[in-house]
C-alpha cells in the first residue's frame, strides 16, 4: 500500500477514543524514552574509568533500542480488529541523509571517524521517528517530564560541586555536573528551560505549581553557577521569547487557566528562589580559585561581563575559537564540494591552522553549522543546513499565522516551545558542539520531532515498509550497542594504562622489579585499547607522554606510530617520532618521520633543528655545519641552532663556525654570561681571541 498524507494535524494529546490504540501501542517506547531522557544527564562515572560522554552516548542508545524494540514488538503483534499506523516526516531526511554520507566517506575519508559520525546520526535519526510515534500517541508530557527531571538531577550534582566542593566526577572545568566541562552542562541546560516553563503551565494544583516553580529557579540558578558565556546570553535571548509564547498560547486547547494571583505567587516563589539561590556563596576551592565571584549571580555577571574585554579576543578563549574558525574557513575552501568527509575535522584541521601549531587546537571546531560545512560540503552540508532553518523559520510563521485564526491546539503550543528550545541549541551551537553530545543532541531530535509532530504532512507508512524498516533500524542500534560496549572496553583499557603510568610518576623511588611490573602493565593495557580503538587520540596521547616521562621509549614511540596512522597531519606526533627513534638508534625510522614532518613544515625551528640532528647521526656533521652556517649568514636565529653550531665547531675544529655562533650567543642571549664563559673557556685557545672580540 502507496504511502499516504496524514489527514490532519494532531488538535489535541489527550486521549480520545480514536487516539486511544495508539496511546497503548506507544506507552512502553515512551516510557524507555522519558527514562532515558532522565537518567541521561544525570547518570556519571566517578573517577576516570570511562569518559562522561561515552556513557552518555550509551545510554541513549541503549534506551533508543529499547524503545524500538518495544515498538516492534506491537508493529509485528498487532491487537486483533486493530491497524498499525505509523507516521514519517520530512524533518527525518535531516538525520538519514547525514547519516548515508556518513557512510560514504567510510570508502574515501576516515573511515573509523566516519563510521563513528554515521552510528551516531542512526541513533538520533531513530530517536526522531521514535520520539514522532510517541508524540502521536499522545504521550508529549512524559517526555516533557523526562526532559525536566533530567535537568533538575544534573544541576543537583552542579549545587553539589558548587557550594560543597564535591569531586566525586572528573572536571575539566568547574562546576560541570556530570559533563565533564560545565559549558557541555550549561548548554545542555539551556536548552531544557522551555520545556520546563510548559511543564509549569500545565500544573493545575497551586502547591505543584510552586515546587515546579523551584526546581525552575534551581535549573537557572545551576546555569548561574557555570558562568558559561554562550549559555547566558542564548537565556538572556531566549527567556523573553518563551514568556511571550507561553502568555500568547495561554488559551491552548486543554491547558489549565491561570489566574492574575496564580500568576503572581507562582512568579514570586520563582523570582524569590532564583534570588536566594543566586545569592549563596561558594565554599569551594576549585570555585573560589578561578577567581570569578563568591556566588553563582557574581560569577555570571563577571564571565558575561568578560565579552567586553579587549584581551578576549587577543588571549582569550574567544581568540582560540576564532583561530579553529579561520582554519575551519580554509578547509572549507580547499575541500568545498565534497568536505574532508563525515568526521574527519579533526583529522584534518592541523593543516589549516598556520605553520606555529603543531597539534590540533581542539578536536571540534566549535561551531556547528561551520564543522558540517568543512566535512560535508557545500551541496550536502549547505542543503541540510539551509533546508533545516528555513523549516524551522517555515514554523515559526506557521504558528503565527494559525494563532490569529483560530484556538491554538496543545500540540501547537508545544510546537513552538520546541521552537524556543531550538532557539537556545541554535545560538550555542555557534561557540560549541552541542550536537555531538548526546544530551543536547537528543534534545535537538525531540525538539525536531515535536515539530513533525504539529505539522499536517506527516505520512502514514504501510505495515510491510515499516516492519522492514523498524528490523533493519533495530538490528542497526544493537551493532551501535555492541559498538558502544566495545568503546567502553576500549578506553577502559587506555585509562588504565595512564593511571598505571601516574602511579608510577608518584613514586620515582619504587624498587626496580615493581617499576618493570607496573610499565609491562601498563603497556598491556595500552596495547588492549589501542587494539579495540585504534583511534583514540586523546587518550592514546596521554599514554605516550607517560610512558616517555617515566622512561619507557619503546612504549612511548609504538603509541606515537600508532596516533600517527591515526592523525597522520599533526606535526608534534611527527616530531616525537624522530626523537623517540633517534633516541632508540633507529635511523632509518627516524628518517622517515622526519620527512613526513617536513612536508607538514618545512621551515619551522623544530624542523630545522631536527634535521641538523639527523644530518649528524648519519655522519653528515660537514654537510651540517655548512648548512649551519648558511642559516646564520641569512639572518636565522635560533637558539638550538646556535648551541648545535658550537658543539660541532668544537668536534670538527672548525673554528669560523665556532666563532660565528659564539659571537651570535653572546649578542643575542647576553643573560647567559656565566654559561658562555664556560663554553669560552672550552675553546682552544688559539680561538679565544676572535670569539671574544664583538661582532
């Protein structure tokens, strides 16, 4: 059977008869859902066991599954007497059509990261047409609930780091919830505000009103406490918006009345807690020693303050952001039909951010609409970007239009609270990656559902095509559960392997025997994760640096070959290699890291350096002090080179480059008087003398 239009909008999600099948087919998928939505945000790891947004990640795709499952369940097992209708819409081309060219740079781009951005865009693509069924069986307030309850748990963990100093989750930076950075959480948070504010304004009980009315003033009291920039000025944006959409769809189809003092004492309890919140000072070091205010109103006065502050844009993270901008710009420009595929920024960002940077400045660009750009192209990344606001800007006319002409249906006002809510995502999606995190990416596929949820062309699908596709889309999220244990395991095994490696730093004294018993196992563990995930460039680095600091060479130069298989554009992880080799005898290794490092910069310090280094262990020493003393001659000054220039003078006799890089020491680095005294003194004393005189 061809698919059909829905015959009209929903009017209503309260339960009628016709709804009611619907209503009972949905209720377990909308339960996984709202639990899912709720214990998401609120769910952490203490300690360092697994990253915050791994487990996350997780969950949501585990409750997606779950809810699939329970949809399939009544798709194949349909009541006698009763027809399964399911419902599709254009907005799920969003996710799909990511997700497809996800899988298409697996052939051409990097194909882990690929693969990676094609599994999450599955998740949120099953999320949407989830969340879709759900809606229209009636069930937008348990969502809406879960929504909320998520919130107010993880600003709960926010108060608790704020005011009581609790540290039983990593920080990045502090207070972040169980975020890991509290820009993820105030974003996150930001984007929760609407449907909370709806959630108050169906409540029809004075007493819930006012406990609804508190847990809002400790959502924004959290959002206070983070200071996050990005975030306070979308609240700031998007606060008056909500008001005006909850005081113009006060007459909604089903929705309570208020009256002036309903109004006024549900107000005041909101104001007067947000005050007394935000007034109440911190006692957390952590806090206290970022140096931005005593209380969570201080705080958010000084960081928003901080945009106006010339050095933000010079030295601060303003300045950062810009710079990944830029280069996000001219990735953009060197790749602008096709991108550098699905993922695959990171990959290639190090190539765009000037000569100077020699490691990724983030592993995001910071900017969403920028990130899809520079990795799908202009024809893909730019229609989806241009077809998603111009729906969401079609919308928002639409429900404008429709409140002049008639009673607004409860589907209608929840419509343009998502819209609110997208709002928010919107404007932090400018200075961050919300749509890579799970919570705020969830909460863009709900909000995006609502929305297909009030519009009228929504299609029925036929009980064959669905089943088809609801099998393929499950058997699809339990590969994404399998994958998502296999990460666990993965960086499990890596952060393991770097908590072996610090303890062994704590203690440089340990007996002999127990030093070699904790680096084999650390190098097992760092082999097991690298095995499972060998593309964890974060994580895999760290271990690098630890097994370098505590002396294992080996170890340290086998994780670096493998982030450089991984990354193969970052110049720092070529540099290590040639020292790491160098270090191990391994010439010929070191060699060829040193030519993939050249190509990356060919005319750095570092490189410079290193080739004059190489040139020396194989023998080279004359073809290196001519090349030494051509540097000078043409104005390069380089501290490395000059020491370098000196020891070979000293080792060749070669007095005139002795002299020429001694008198440069001395001209340029005049601090060091005692160190070039002994360097003088070294010096045959035939060629004191000329070494002595000034230039």
């Amino acid at each position: 059977m061809p698919a059909v239009p829905a015959s009209n909008a929903p009017e209503s999600t309260a339960i009628s008869a016709a709804t009611a099948p619907a209503h009972r087919k949905t209720r377990g998928a909308a339960w996984a859902l709202a639990l899912t939505l709720g214990l998401m945000p609120v769910l952490g790891v203490p300690g360092e066991w697994v990253l915050q947004d791994t487990l996350k990640s997780a969950l949501l795709a585990l409750g997606v599954v779950c809810a699939l499952a329970l949809l399939l369940t009544q798709a194949l097992r349909p009541p006698r007497g009763e027809s399964t209708e399911w419902y599709f819409h254009g907005l799920l081309a969003f996710p799909a059509v990511l997700c497809l060219y996800a899988l298409g740079s697996v052939a051409w781009s990097h194909s882990y990261l690929a693969g990676a951005e094609a599994a999450r865009w599955c998740v949120l693509g099953a999320l949407l047409w989830t969340c879709l069924q759900v809606l229209r069986g009636g069930h937008a307030m348990l969502l809406v609930w879960g929504i909320h309850a998520g919130a107010v748990g993880a600003s709960a963990w926010c108060a608790a780091q704020f005011w009581g100093d609790l540290s039983w989750f990593p920080q990045f930076a502090a207070p972040a919830s169980v975020f890991v950075n509290r820009n993820f959480f105030a974003e996150y948070l930001v984007c929760t505000l609407p449907f909370s504010a709806y959630a108050l304004m169906q409540l029809r009980s004075p007493k819930s009103r006012s406990l609804m009315a508190l847990s809002l003033a400790w959502n924004l009291a959290a959002l206070l406490m983070t200071g996050t920039r990005s975030a306070l000025i979308a609240t700031t944006i998007m606060v008056p918006v909500t008001l005006f959409v909850l005081w113009r769809y006060r007459q909604a189809a089903d929705s309570p009345s208020w009256s002036r003092r309903d109004l006024g004492l549900t107000g005041s309890v909101l104001l007067l807690g947000l005050a007394g919140l935000a007034l109440i000072p911190s006692n957390s070091p952590t806090i206290l020693a970022q140096g931005y205010g005593l209380t969570p109103l201080e705080r958010s006065v000084y960081r928003a303050g901080s945009v106006a502050r010339p050095e933000e844009y010079t030295e601060g993270s303003f300045s950062i952001r810009a710079l990944m901008w830029r280069a996000s710009i001219r990735m953009l420009m060197d790749h602008p039909w096709a991108g550098v595929g699905a993922g695959a920024w990171e990959a290639h960002i190090p190539r765009y951010q000037g000569a100077n940077n020699s490691v990724e400045t983030d592993f995001y660009a910071h900017n969403e609409p920028l990130q899809l750009l520079a990795e799908c192209g202009l024809p893909v990344g730019g229609s989806l970007l241009a077809g998603l606001l111009g729906y969401l800007l079609f919308s928002t006319q639409t429900r404008w239009q429709r409140l002049a002409s008639r009673r607004p249906s409860e589907a209608e006002a929840l419509c343009a609270i998502a819209l609110c809510s997208l709002l928010g995502l919107l404007l932090v999606s400018n200075a961050g990656f919300p749509w890579r995190l799970a919570s705020t990416g969830a909460l863009l596929m709900v909000g995006l559902a609502v929305l297909a949820h009030a519009d009228p062309r929504a299609y029925l699908a036929s009980a064959g095509t669905l089943r088809a596709g609801l099998v393929a889309t499950g058997l699809a999220g339990l590969v994404i559960v399998v994958v998502s244990g296999l990460a666990f395991r993965a960086e499990f095994a890596i952060i393991r392997s770097i908590q072996t490696l610090n303890l062994i730093l704590k203690n440089p004294n340990m007996p002999p025997a127990e030093w070699q018993r904790l680096q084999t196992e650390a190098w097992d563990w760092l082999k097991r994760g690298v095995q499972i995930h060998p593309h964890y460039r974060k994580l895999t680095a760290q271990a690098a640096d630890g097994f370098a600091a505590t002396g294992n060479l080996q170890a340290a130069l086998w994780a670096q070959d493998s982030m450089a298989v991984s990354r193969p554009y970052i110049p720092d992880v070529r540099a290590n290699q040639v020292l790491l080799n160098v270090a191990l005898n391994r010439n010929g290794p070191a060699a060829e890291a040193f030519a993939a490092l050249a190509a990356l910069q060919p005319d750095t310090p570092r490189t410079r350096a290193l080739d004059i280094l190489l040139m020396r262990r194989a023998g080279q020493t004359a073809g290196a002090a001519q090349k030494l003393s051509n540097y000078f001659t043409d104005g390069v000054l380089q501290y490395d080179l000059i020491q370098m220039a000196i020891a070979i003078g000293l080792e060749t006799h070669d007095a005139a480059l002795t002299t020429q890089a001694y008198r440069l020491w001395v001209r340029h680095w005049p601090q060091e008087r005692q160190a070039q005294a002994a360097s003088l003194a070294a010096a045959p004393a035939a060629w004191r003398g000329a070494m002595s005189q000034p230039d």
